[in-house]
C-alpha cells in the first residue's frame, strides 16, 4: 500500500510539471479536453432532422442555453418553425439560431473542466459555457416558446428534509467547498424556479376569469422528477472508478469516501455511475407511476 501511495505521488508530482512545461509554452483552456465529446456528437446525432421535424409539426421548438463568459449573459438559443419572437430578462436573453453540435458542447462546458465554445450571438462571436451558470430561471425557456405542461428532469434533490450533517463534522475540505460552490451554480436555480411556478400558479388560482386576462402570467401544469436524496453518497461509492489522475487529484483537496462526493459527482462521467443513475431515475419515476401516468393522459388532451 505504501508503494501504490509512493507511485501515486511521483505520478502526481510529474503531471504536474508537465503541466508547468505546458503552461510555459501555452496556458491551458481546461482541466479535460471535449474532442471526445464533440466526436461523439457529430457521429450519433443527425441534426438537420431537426429542420423536418419543426417543419411537420412533430417538435415545436428547441432551446439550448448557455452562459457567455464574454458579455457576462446568460443566453438561450432557440430554434421555432412557429416565429417565436425573442425575448429579453435581467441578465438574460435568447437568440434564435439554427441549433448545432457546438451550442451543445457550449451548453455542456462545466466551468474550468471543459473548454469554452466560441458561438455567434448578435454578429458577434463571444466564448459560452455551462448553460447553468447564472440560470436563475431554468423552466423560463420553454415557457416562453409557449409550453403550458412541462416535465422537468432534474439531477438534484428539490425539497424534503435536509441531510444529517453530523456525519461531516470538522472543518470542511477543499473539495466540500468546491462541491457546495458547484450546486449553488447548478442545482439551486431550478429548485428555486419550481417554488416560483407553484407560488405564481397557487396566485392566479385565486384569480376571477377576468382578474387572468388582465395578467400575461398563466398557470403551468408541472411535473419535476428528481432524485430524492442528494447524490453524494451516490457518487462517493464509485470514486474509485475514475483515473488515477483524477482521484489524485481529488484525493489532495479532501475528496473521499466520506467527503467531497458532490464535487466527484461533476467529473464522474464512468459506465458504473451513469448506470446506477439510470436505475435510480427508473426506481423513481416507478414509485410515482400514478403521478406520471396522470400527466401524460393531461398532455393528449
């Protein structure tokens, strides 16, 4: 054991010269390169499809957003057969474009993992990247392009009791922090945005006929599915599978078995994690079968 510890900290002592030389000669843009990603996506995804279905009715519309690190904007590219007009929030706005492989790579850039994607955004090119980064109304999108029945997939635990804590006791590591950084940016605004949906639709309840069409707010029927825990201790239990490098690296900044699983969450992109998340999102759109089953018969309405 003392060996595999010894060789872990000589190879972690060697990246990260290799990464000053590489620094010396040209700054990295992130810690994981997408190439992979981006090869993947123009292989499996056949996207001038899109145009036919927006054409023949099947798809009305798709959104795809992200965040410019250039203009400081969070952006929502839209693509509509329909004309929806665009639309313009505090620090939010969308641009209608024709959807490609590059919005996706954007829109998937998690802050100092991936790259940044250069996009077009009113004749100006400016680098995007995770399209949760100051998302504080991520159901907003499909709002606007006129949806009344949303179902909403979410990755994080919205709502319920709070975890024990106790269990984490002591000062919090690097990787605590970093994992309590990483949620605010990309799982809170959706739980706030769903508590704003059910205020607003409880309001206009209350409403005469006349009282709603006086007010361009309307009721949105919802359905959220998301996982009822946290998915920390999900994550901790396959730490293990990541490369070396990688759980070196999250090993020096205090990510174990026991802490820092929220920030593992964000770079586990490994077959065993995805299928356990797989089979929890099917354990749990099951146990609300009922709930589920209810809102499509809603939708054919």
């Amino acid at each position: 054991m003392g060996v595999l510890r010894s060789g872990a900290r000589w190879l972690s002592l060697l990246s990260f010269g290799w990464l000053l030389r590489k620094w010396h000669a040209q700054p990295p843009n992130s810690l994981l390169d997408n190439a992979p990603l981006a090869g993947l996506l123009h292989k499996m995804l056949d996207l001038p499809r899109l145009d036919h279905a927006l054409n023949s009715c099947v798809l009305d519309a798709l959104a795809v957003s992200a965040s410019s690190y250039t203009g400081g904007s969070h952006v929502t590219f839209y693509q509509s057969a329909r004309g929806v007009p665009s639309w313009h929030r505090a620090q939010r706005m969308s641009v209608e474009q024709q959807i490609g492989v590059d919005h996706l790579l954007a829109s998937a850039a998690i802050p100092l993992i991936f790259p940044a994607v250069p996009l077009y955004c009113n004749d100006r090119c400016e680098y995007f990247g995770d399209g949760s980064i100051r998302e504080v109304a991520p159901v907003s999108p499909a709002i606007h392009l006129g949806a009344t029945k949303i179902l909403v997939i979410g990755s994080g635990h919205v709502g319920g009791p709070q975890r024990n804590f106790s269990e984490y006791s002591g000062y919090p590591s690097l990787a605590q922090v970093a994992g309590h950084a990483m949620s605010s940016i990309f799982l809170d605004g959706l739980s706030v945005d769903l508590e704003r949906i059910m205020r607003i639709n409880g309001t206009l309840s209350l409403l005469t006929p006349e009282q709603r069409r006086q007010t361009p707010l309307r009721p949105i029927n919802l359905l959220a599915i998301t996982p009822p825990v946290p998915l920390d201790s999900l994550a901790s239990r396959h730490v293990g599978s990541l490369s070396l490098p990688i759980r070196t690296l999250l090993s020096a900044i205090g990510a174990t078995e026991r802490r820092g699983g929220s920030l593992a969450s964000y770079l586990l992109f490994e077959g065993s994690y995805a299928r356990s998340l797989i089979e929890l999102g099917q354990v749990d759109t099951l146990s609300r079968r009922d709930e589920v089953m209810r809102f499509l018969i809603l939708i054919r309405q």
